[in-house]
C-alpha cells in the first residue's frame, strides 16, 4: 500500500532492549468531499501511526508539516479502553519513505530521498542510461 500525507510530528527514534532501532512518526491523509445536503466540503483526516526498521538517518528529515510518501503493509488495532470505550488506530510498517516538502523552516534539513540503507558491497551497474 502507498500514501502520500503529512508528519503530525517530528520523528522519534525508539531503540529497543535487543539494541535495534525503529523510526516511529504519524502521517494524516486527508480527504475532502462535498455533502450533498448542505453544499459544504468537509474534510476526513485518516492518520497512520508509521514505523520504519530499515534506516534511522531518515528521522531527521521528517518533521512536523513534511510531505510523505511512504509505501509498506497496514494493519488495524482494536481493544477496549478502561472506560470501556472501544477504541482503534491504523498502524503501517514502513518499507520505502520519500520526503518531498520542508514544513517551510529554515533551520531544518534539506528533504531527501531514502529508501534503503547504503551498500557499500552492492556492484556498481554498468548500463548505459
């Protein structure tokens, strides 16, 4: 599955007791659409609780307001809280992640591209385009 969306907030990178690392972030998607009764478009936020294995270095490009696309596997939690409130949230595993907009802030980093950690052992292609 592939979204495009924003950061809600600035990434988190959470290290785990066995020493690996995961990037954690949210992205909203949001949709609009006209009502037929009143005339008014409304919109429908969808947020996606998003966490990336591959590369840590990515957590410094995603920042609150950025513009993602990110592609991988989504699932669904579902529990009831103490309340007895039902309650659910969307969660992706993140394979590929590409950052295409700055929130707008000068002090941030330039966005980039990242997809997959750096070979240094991978052989070099020699096709010609």
């Amino acid at each position: 599955m592939e979204i495009f969306g924003r950061a809600t907030a600035n990434a988190v990178v959470n290290t785990l007791t066995d020493g690996r690392s995961v990037v954690n972030f949210t992205v909203v998607v949001n949709e609009t659409y006209k009502d037929k009764k009143t005339g008014e478009f409304k919109d429908v936020p969808t947020y996606f609780n998003c966490s990336y294995w591959i590369n840590t270095k990515i957590a410094q490009y995603i920042k609150k307001g950025v513009i993602l696309h990110v592609s991988g596997s989504v699932s669904a939690d579902a529990w009831v809280d103490m309340k007895g409130e039902a309650k659910g949230q969307l969660r992706f595993h993140v394979n590929t992640i590409k950052v295409f907009g700055g929130s707008g802030k000068k002090d941030e980093p330039q966005p980039a591209i990242i997809n997959e950690p750096a070979n240094e052992n991978a052989p070099v292609d020699d096709l010609p385009f």
